[in-house]
C-alpha cells in the first residue's frame, strides 16, 4: 500500500501547492480586462459572462433595457436609473408568451436585496468600488449566476456618479452553479479541480481528498489484478 498512500499525499500537497499559488504568479489573466483593479475572486468561476455599461441600454417608453443572450436563455436588465432589475425570459415550446423569471439579489454579506438593487445598495455592498451579487430565480429558485458590478472609485466616489458618466460596468457572469442539477459531471470536475464557486480552497480540499483516493485505489486494484507481476 505505500505506493497507493505516496499518491494520495502527492495529490493532495501538490493539488494544495498549486491552487495556493499567488494570482501575480499565475501567468496572463483571462479575457476580462477591467478598468480598475478588482479582487480576483469576484470575477472567477465563470463560464461565459456579458458586461455592460449606461451605453447599451436602450430607452423604452421612459425606462432603460439591454437585452442579450447568455448562457442559452434570453436575458433582459432594466434601470429606471434609480434601481436595476434582471430578468429572463420563459420560452414555451419556442414561443415566448410574454413570461418571465425575475432574479433576486444577494449581497456578500449575504443580505437578501430583493428584485431589486439601488445605486446606495451598490454603495454599500461595494468595497474598494467592486461588489458581486449572487442571484436566484424568483419563480423557479434556480440560480441565475451572479451581477459583478465596479468602478474606479478613483475618479468617481458613488456608483451613480460612475453611471451619469457611463463608467459603471455590469458583468453577468454564469458558471457550474447555474447547470449543477443538470450536469453532476461539470460539477465532480470542478470539484477535482478545486474550482468549486464560493468555497474555499481549504474546505475544497478537503472534499475533493476522498474522491481522489477512491479514484487512485480502484486505478491500483485494476492494474494489481490485470497485471501478475506488479
């Protein structure tokens, strides 16, 4: 059995070494390049993303929206420019009838905002001019990925200073929390990996030690068994 204990130990070290490396040490960033510094944290875990500012928002009867597609569904943000609002649209056999699925917004904190989220519930939630807001379909209680909302606090002190200047940028970011109860197999990967979202790389690690060893013993057993010599 020492072969089979000297591999789970080296997954286990080697897999804890890495994710634990500094995010300077890491190489070229992702396709993400925002304005101003941002924690890392806030922007991982996505799968695909759409961001977007003031500039994209087009007037309807007196009220902003920006439509886009992410992720497969169709999603509608709206702003009366005092609050913002986040929708997706139900489809029934192809044909959309006019329903929707609203999110709700939770802060870091994990202060439930509703279906709705102010330029001061952005002020503050945000630290250093960032913020990340989870979000949960009303109807269906599905998740619905998550709002990145930042600014360059720099230049602007509020985020509705940010937006009056078109310099408040809004990133929908989805990821394997928005398709875990429908593929178990993207969430065991993100597991293996350590990439679960929204947990920490210790208790990650933790999860992962398990399934990794019944992996390596089953890997060792076969050969055992199929090969005489070994």
């Amino acid at each position: 059995m020492r072969g089979f204990v000297f591999a789970v130990v080296f997954i286990v070290v080697f897999s804890g070494l890495v994710a634990s490396i500094p995010v300077g040490l890491q190489g070229v960033g992702g396709e993400v390049q925002p304005v101003t510094p941002l924690d890392p944290s806030i922007l991982t875990d996505f799968t695909d993303y759409e961001n977007y500012t003031k500039s994209d928002f087009e007037d309807v009867a007196g009220y902003l929206v920006y439509e886009y597609n992410l992720a497969g569904r169709d999603w509608v943000a709206g702003t009366d420019e005092v609050t913002f609002a986040l929708l997706a649209k139900v489809y029934w056999f192809f044909l959309w009838l006019g329903q929707v699925d609203v999110c709700k917004f939770k802060s870091p904190d994990g202060i439930e905002r509703g279906e709705e989220i102010s330029f001061d519930n952005i002020d503050d939630d945000a630290t250093d001019g960032a913020v990340r807001y989870s979000m949960q379909f009303t109807t269906s209680g599905k998740a619905a990925g998550a709002l990145v909302v930042y600014w360059n606090t720099t230049t602007y002190s509020t985020s509705s200073d940010a937006w009056d200047n078109d310099e408040l940028y809004m990133l929908h970011g989805v990821g394997i929390e928005t398709t875990a109860t429908n593929d178990i197999g993207a969430l065991i990967i993100s597991l293996l990996l350590l990439r679960l979202p929204d947990v920490p790389m210790l208790v990650n690690l933790f999860l992962a030690v398990p399934i990794w060893a019944c992996i390596i013993y089953v890997l060792w057993y076969i050969i055992k068994e199929m090969i005489p010599f070994v």
